[in-house]
C-alpha cells in the first residue's frame, strides 16, 4: 500500500512516475548512424521535443554536477553511465517541458536503461527508430564530425562499437520482438534517409 510519505520518498529520489501523460519515441542507433542530425529534422517538421541522452550527460558534467567526473571518465571510456543518473536528467527534462511529445535519442543503451526507465516512469515507447549503418561508415563520420568531443577518437570509437554490438543490440531486438521497431537504412545520404523517416512519422502526426 503506498502511503503520502512513501509518495513523498518517491518524488526525493526522482522514482515517482512521470506526472504527465507523454509520447514517446526511442531514437536508437550505433553511434554516428545519424540520430542527432535526423532528431532535429523530426523536430522541425512533426513537433517533437529531442532530448539526446549523451547531451544531457555532458551538460551534466559542465554544470560541475557531484557525478560530472564519474561521467565524464566514463564517457571517454565509451561505457554507459548508471541508468539512474540517465533517467533523472530524462525525467527532470520531460517533467520541466510543456510539450507532450519527445524524441529519447540514444536510449535505451542497455537492458539497465531499458527496465529502470519502464519501472521508474512507466512509460513505453509508442515505437523505436532504428537507424542501421555499417560500421567502416559510422567510424568515418565520427571521425569527421568536429564537434570537439573527447569520445570522438579511434580508440574510444572501438570501445563504443563493441558496447553497442554487446549492450544496445539486444536492446533493439527486445523491441523487434515486440512489433515496435521501424528499422531505416542510415548509410544513406541525410536527405534520402529523412524521406524515409518522414513516412514514418507522418502516419502519427496528430
Ligand atoms: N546520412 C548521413 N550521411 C553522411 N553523414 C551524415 C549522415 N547523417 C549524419 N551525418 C554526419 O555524421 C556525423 C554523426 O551524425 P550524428 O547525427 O551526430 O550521429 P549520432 O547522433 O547517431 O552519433 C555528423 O557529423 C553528421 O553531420
Ligand atoms: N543512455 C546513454 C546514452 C549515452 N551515454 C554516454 C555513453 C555514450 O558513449 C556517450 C555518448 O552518447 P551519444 O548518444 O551522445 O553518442 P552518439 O550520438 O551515439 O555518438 O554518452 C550513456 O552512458 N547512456
Ligand atoms: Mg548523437
């Protein structure tokens, strides 16, 4: 039975369930498929609010958060961040915006981040968007993408590729399993990619 001091352990810990109701749409991927670059084209053009669980990670760590450097070292090191300090940045960032539609881009990463953030806002996504690439691509765009980040070297790349090959596939055959997965070839040029997106998303505009 949950009582007004369980509710209000709940809200001090960040557990309690989302106080809204909410779409949701996983924007999954290997890392340089294109996510962040085809979220913003969604947001123009279909209403969505992008919310990249990487950014919020790294503003995090500028804010000089008591979790920054635990973060950063583990961001440099291509592994993923506890899901408990993903989904409070998620949680607070959905709670704190007026929009009730938002593109989680780069999350679920692991089967961690997939069940805590079921059980802590008891959200499911409406469905996932898998961008599928090869990796001798990805590694060329992340390699020219200049954007200054420390994860964006060869070394850490390879790290990052095995996590996603380890960690976040099953994530995205969990899903499939489910019926939800809407899978786009990312290897090809931005525009062609985004026709193909938009056929996606325009059955659920509303
Ligand atoms: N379809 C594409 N073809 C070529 N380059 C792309 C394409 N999509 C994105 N890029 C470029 O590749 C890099 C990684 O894209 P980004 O959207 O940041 O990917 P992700 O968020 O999945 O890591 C960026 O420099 C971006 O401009
Ligand atoms: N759910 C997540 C998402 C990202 N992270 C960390 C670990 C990832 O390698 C980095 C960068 O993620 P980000 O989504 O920005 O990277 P890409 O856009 O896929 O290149 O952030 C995490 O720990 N947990
Ligand atoms: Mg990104």
């Amino acid at each position: 039975m949950g009582t007004v001091v369980d509710a209000a352990n709940k809200e001090a810990n960040g557990s309690a369930p989302i106080n809204k109701k909410v779409t949701v749409v996983f924007v999954l991927g290997g890392p340089g498929s294109g996510k962040g670059t085809q979220c913003a084209n969604i947001v123009e053009h279909f209403g969505y609010t992008h919310l990249s669980a990487g950014d919020l990670l790294r503003a995090e760590i500028k804010s000089g958060s008591e979790n920054g450097t635990m973060i950063q070292n583990m961001i440099k090191e291509g592994k993923i961040v506890p899901s408990e300090v993903t989904i409070k940045l998620l949680k607070r960032a959905i709670e704190e915006n007026e929009n009730d539609k938002f593109l989680i881009d780069g999350f679920p990463r692991n089967e961690e981040n997939r069940a805590a953030f079921e059980s802590v806002t008891g959200i499911q996504p409406e469905f996932v968007l898998f961008f599928n690439c090869s990796e001798e691509e990805m590694q060329k765009r992340l390699l020219g993408r200049n954007q200054g980040r420390e994860d964006d070297n060869i070394e850490t790349i390879r790290k990052r590729f095995n996590v996603y090959m380890e960690s976040s596939l099953p994530v995205i055959e969990y899903y499939s399993a489910k019926g939800k997965v809407k899978k786009i070839d990312a290897a090809r040029p931005i525009g062609e990619v985004f026709e193909a997106v938009k056929a996606i998303f325009t059955p659920h505009l509303r």
